[in-house]
C-alpha cells in the first residue's frame, strides 16, 4: 500500500499488540524505473534473515514459524518493485502479512518483537503532508491534490477556472470590439477573474483546509494573494517565469524547493520548541529521561532523529532502559529485552496525543538523539 492509504484507523491497528513473533522488514529500494538490480537482492536477502532468526528462536514453534514465513512469501509476491518509493516496509506475523511502499529512505533491518515497527510509517506520513497547489495562468486556473510526490489535477467546485471572456478582446460590441482593450479595462478583467478563483477555492479550502502553494509568474500571483480572504493558509509563493506547468510531473519540479523550505521551516520549528522548552525548564532528552515522561504522559512534542534505533532491557516494571549493544538471546526468550526501543517511545508520545517529528539524523546529536517538550 501506499502512504497515502495510511488512516488513524489502520495505523491504530498496525500498533496493537500481535502473537510473538511480529516481524517487521526494512528494505532501501531505489526510485526509479525499471527498478535496479539491487533491489531484489536485498529483498531477499532481508527476508532470509528474517527467516534464520525465526529459525533460530526457540520460543517459536514449528507450526508458527510455518505460518510467519508463508505470511512473508505472501508478502514478497505481491510486492512490485517496479512501483517502488525509497524504502519497502514488510510486515508479518502469525496470520496476516502488509506491504507498505515509503516514501524516504529506510536502513535494512529485521525486527521481531510483539509488535509491528511502525515509526517509519509515522515518519513518511508526515512527510506525506497533504496540500493544495493553485496554477494562476491569465489563460486559465487549474487547482491540484497533492500528497508528498502525488499530485492529481481536482476539478471540482469550478475548476479549472476560465477568464468570463478572453483577455485580448473588449468586453462590449460595438466599433472596437474585437480591438485591444484599454489598460484600465484589462486590470479590471484580471481583478473580477482573480476573485472568482479565490471563490472557488474558498469552497475548496473551507471542506479540506491544508497548506496552499501559488504557482504563476510573481505579479499574477500577488494580485491573487490580495484578492485571497483566506490568506493565512499560503504556504509559499512559487513564481515560474515560463508560466504554469501543464502537468503533475512539470508542476512537482517546480514545487521542489517550496517542499524544502516548508521541511527546513519544520525542523527550524521544532528546534525552537526544544529551545524555548529548556529555558522554561519542560525540556527532557535521552532515551531514559524520555522513556520515563512519555509513559507519563508528559510529552508535549518528541523530535526523534530519522534513524536512531535502540535496543534496550528493561527492569521488571518496564522502567529505566539499560542499552543493549548484541542481544544474546530473542525476545521470545527474554520478556524484558525490546529490540527497537525508540518505536515503543514513538507509540506512546502518539498514545498520549503528542506531536511526534522526526528530523535529519546528527541534528540531536548533543541530546543524545531524541528530545521532549513536557506539558508540566
């Protein structure tokens, strides 16, 4: 599946608790098509391991390692990786397997636990973010659903958006009709018919409010801006001096750097929380520190660097998480032992209405990788 068929409800239940082993896969797959040889390769080889380690594990019965590892082949069948993003989530346990297509890079990892690895999922729906892109051309308005890298042309509520009448001809019959209008009669045109998109995509917003991208030579899109009453949810302004793309491909080069912008903002936004958090003293960092508060329920907003992972044991009541570098043994064997402790932290910050981002790996380096604005 897609990211964007990711819902509350299915991400809800991809969380709950399954029968041991739950095993989840990651594979970095390359976004391109045909896809490259190396994707198939660490495909299998990936699964392989999935299957020694279930092998291996001595709290896994004959009959449940079958059903997992026929779970997994069902899996691999029906993945194309001919339609392949930048990572490939597997997910397997006994009776069900999932197939998630990622949006972002993803390191190679086996994971068996009680629980699917959902992080990455959380992750790549964020960057996912829906969003409107508004084409303004004085020839015509087209309105586009964007989701991450998707876009599809809407065209409900009025749109595309057509001029009333053409801009090279009078308005009027008479003996100037079909001659250039005048200057001040131009404007006006371009007034009524700027107003008239701002209508339609009022509509358009008021039923699914999200960020707003502009795309148009620079002056068009200010004289919109000014005829816009909903100006708040302009994200960016995005001039294309040859005029509007014509289509989802051409229109998404051109939002590249309006997206990494809105990401960098992101990250900017989510450091001054941190930062403020720390001068009003509701700031934690750590995995133990935020181990703790988040099972509290004390965690405002959890910034997790993109691939920090952290096997930890944990002492009797689940508390004060000890790093473990080499597990010896599965965690079939020892209840205590959690093989990716960041996606428990993950989990919980959500459990408990948490903003949850994830930024570039180095960026909490100096607090030790993930960090916690507390609500008291």
């Amino acid at each position: 599946m897609d990211i964007g068929d990711l819902t509350d409800e299915i991400l809800r239940d991809l969380r709950g608790t399954r029968t041991y082993p739950a095993v989840s896969l990651l594979v970095p797959t390359t976004r391109r098509s045909p896809y490259s040889p190396e994707d198939p390769v660490r495909l299998r080889n990936t699964v392989a391991e999935a299957k020694r380690r279930l092998a291996d594990d001595a709290g896994v019965s004959r009959s449940v390692r079958a059903d997992v590892e026929g779970q997994l082949d069902a899996a691999v069948a029906g993945v194309d990786l001919t339609h392949s993003s930048d990572g490939l989530l597997i997910l397997a346990a006994p009776g069900e397997h999932h197939v998630w297509y990622l949006p972002r890079s993803v390191p190679q990892r086996v994971v068996i636990g009680k629980n699917f690895l959902t992080r990455n999922l959380v992750a790549a729906a964020r960057m996912e973010e829906p969003y409107w892109a508004l084409a303004l051309t004085k020839g015509e308005c087209r309105l586009w659903d964007g989701a991450g890298e998707v876009l599809t042309e809407f065209t409900g509520n009025g749109f595309p958006v057509l001029p009333a009448l053409p801009d090279h001809v009078d308005a009027l019959p008479g003996k100037n009709y079909g001659m250039p209008i005048r200057e001040e009669g131009q404007v006006e045109r371009e007034r009524q018919y700027l107003r008239s998109v701002a209508g339609a995509l009022s509509g358009v917003l008021e039923k699914h409010p999200r960020p707003l991208y502009l795309v148009g030579l620079r002056e068009l899109t200010a004289h919109f801006k000014e005829a816009f009453p909903g100006q708040g949810a302009i994200t960016a302004m995005v001039e294309n001096g040859s005029g509007t793309a014509k289509s989802g491909h051409e229109l998404l080069e051109v939002l590249r750097p309006a997206f990494d912008e809105r990401r960098e903002a992101r990250r900017g936004e989510v450091m001054r929380r941190l930062s403020d958090a720390r001068g009003a003293r509701r700031y934690t960092s750590g995995l133990d520190e935020v181990w703790q508060t988040v099972r509290q329920g004390r965690v405002a907003l959890l910034a997790v660097e993109d691939h920090y992972q952290a096997t930890v044991r944990t002492d009797g009541n689940g508390g004060h998480p000890q790093l473990v570098e080499e597990p010896a043994e599965p965690l079939s064997a020892d209840a205590s032992l959690i093989e990716d402790a960041v996606d428990e932290i993950v989990e919980s910050a959500l459990d408990s209405g948490a903003d949850v981002e994830f930024v570039p790996d180095d960026t909490l380096a100096e607090e030790h990788r993930l960090a916690a604005v507390l609500r008291y």
